[in-house]
C-alpha cells in the first residue's frame, strides 16, 4: 500500500461514519490481505484535519452477518495502512435499567460466548500466545468517556461487554443469564476484533451504542425497529464525539503497552516456521 494510505487512526463502525460532511480528502483503497478481502474499500479522509480510515464492519450494504464478518483481513488491512489506534463502533443491548438506550459505553472488559469464529492470526504451524487480561487501551477509552460526558452524552465507564454469536437476539432465559452474570451489555461482534487488534499490537478501543434492554425487560423486547430507531440519535452522537476525539487520540499514553503485546508471545522458534504461514503473518508479528 502506497504512502497516500496512511493514517494512524483507524474507525471500525456502521454506516454512515464515513459520511460525515465534516470529513474532507475522500479517497477509498481496495486492500487485497493474505486472509482475504476486507469487508470493504479503506475510506480514506481527514477529520479534524486528521488522517483518518474508515472501515465499515459489515460492509458499507450491510451485507455481512457478525459470524461473516473478515475480521483478520480488517485488522490486517488496517495495520498494513500504517494504522496504531483504533475506535471501533458498535451497537449494542443493555442488561442493566440504567444504562438506557441512546446511551454510551466504555467496557473495560468483554466475555466471548461465540463459536467457531476465528479469532487469532496464529496456528497452521506458528503457535503465540497473548496477554488478554485487560483487553483494550485504557487510556484510550478513559479519554473517548471524558469527552463524551464533556459534550453532554449520556455514557458510562467500565463494565462488561458479552459477545453472543448471533444473528438472532437473545431468548429470555438468555438475557436473565447473563445479567445474573453480571454482564453490563451484549452485541456480537466486538470479542473477535478485540482479540485480533491486541495480536497485531493495536491500541483498541471500544465505544458500545446502546439501543435496546435485549430481551429481558417486559414489555420492551429486543426488535430490529427498536435497534433502527435508536442508532438514528446515536449515529448523531458517535460522529459528535469522533470530531472531538480524533486530535486527542495521538496524544494519549497508554496504560497497557498495547503495541508490545505480542513480544515474547511465540512458543514456535522461528527456524521451525513453515513458510507460507510466516509470510500471512509477518505483518502481525514483526
């Protein structure tokens, strides 16, 4: 990829992010990765006369499930544009009364409940394993939650974040689980980016969109028109604090040496790596 490519800043997130009027200097990219095509062309710009990507989660049509999702490609593609940080965007149900819908997130922690996704840059003969304990860039989300109560948004610091496999919604028992667990909100996709952003030693953060109570509240069951009505107002809100935050990001300093994550991680010497499975992954390791 050509110089013209980079930014530092990565925003992984739905449509629409990449539309704002506030953003001048659109180009898009198309990425070919050893783990495939992205979900989408990279969408170059600068916000706040910062370079920014843009990466639509599910395609700028929508046309991914979560469990369709490339989610090595998109962190692959993003690290090869030179990418450091990443703010990734997503809508979510809350388990708790009092984080309502319209509200804003900043999980300290997530749980991964979903199955058979690939979640790892590792294997097929290189073997590493990484430190997960605290799995996003605290400093980077501690900043995003500052500016958001600063600009009036109704947000909360901390929590859990569960990550279900989806598609459909959770079932009652489900949503009265995983409260019971203590879980704070539940979506389905943030888990696997999670994981693969900390391999390729990005500094992650997440910003949780709420839209619904899930399926544990009566009266108030999860529903696609439900979720649709509320991303309206928090699609106003997200690009409000992205044009805030976007200049501060490069300025913070991390609590978590995110970007040494991977040093030390292989238990593969490197004379044994096949091949063809160094040359997929070298980006991530070196």
């Amino acid at each position: 990829m050509g110089s013209n490519c980079f930014a530092k800043i990565g925003v992984i997130g739905g449509t629409g992010l990449y539309a704002m009027d506030e953003i001048t200097d659109i180009s898009e990219k198309k990425v070919d990765t050893p783990y495939g095509s992205p979900s989408d062309s990279l969408i170059l710009g600068k916000l706040s006369g910062i370079p920014v990507i843009f990466l639509p989660r599910h395609g700028r049509k929508h046309s991914y499930l979560p469990s369709e999702i490339p989610q090595r490609a998109n962190i692959w593609a993003l690290k090869a544009a030179g990418v450091k940080y990443v703010i990734s965007a997503s809508a979510v149900g809350s388990l708790k009364e009092e984080i309502a819908p319209t509200h804003f997130i900043f999980p300290k922690q997530f749980a991964d409940e979903t199955k058979g996704r690939v979640s790892t840059f590792f294997g097929h003969g290189i073997v590493g394993h990484v430190a997960m304990a605290h799995p996003f860039c605290d400093a980077l989300s501690d900043m995003m939650y500052a500016e958001a109560v600063k600009l009036g948004i109704r947000s909360h610091k901390g929590g859990v974040y569960c990550c279900m496999e989806g598609p459909q919604f959770s079932t009652k028992a489900e949503s009265d689980y995983h409260r019971k667990l203590g879980y704070d909100v539940i979506g389905m996709t943030m888990a696997t980016e999670a994981k693969l952003a900390r391999e390729a030693g990005l500094h992650y953060a997440p910003v949780s969109m709420i839209t619904d109570y899930d399926a544990w509240k009566e009266g108030e069951e999860v529903s696609q028109e439900q979720v649709s009505s509320a991303m309206v107002e928090n699609m106003k809100n997200i690009r409000r604090l992205l044009l805030k935050i976007i200049p501060l990001v490069d300025k913070t300093v991390c609590k978590n040496a995110c970007d040494h994550a991977a040093d030390n991680c292989l238990l593969t010497h490197r004379e044994n790596f096949p091949p063809e499975t160094y040359e997929k992954i070298k980006l991530i390791i070196e």
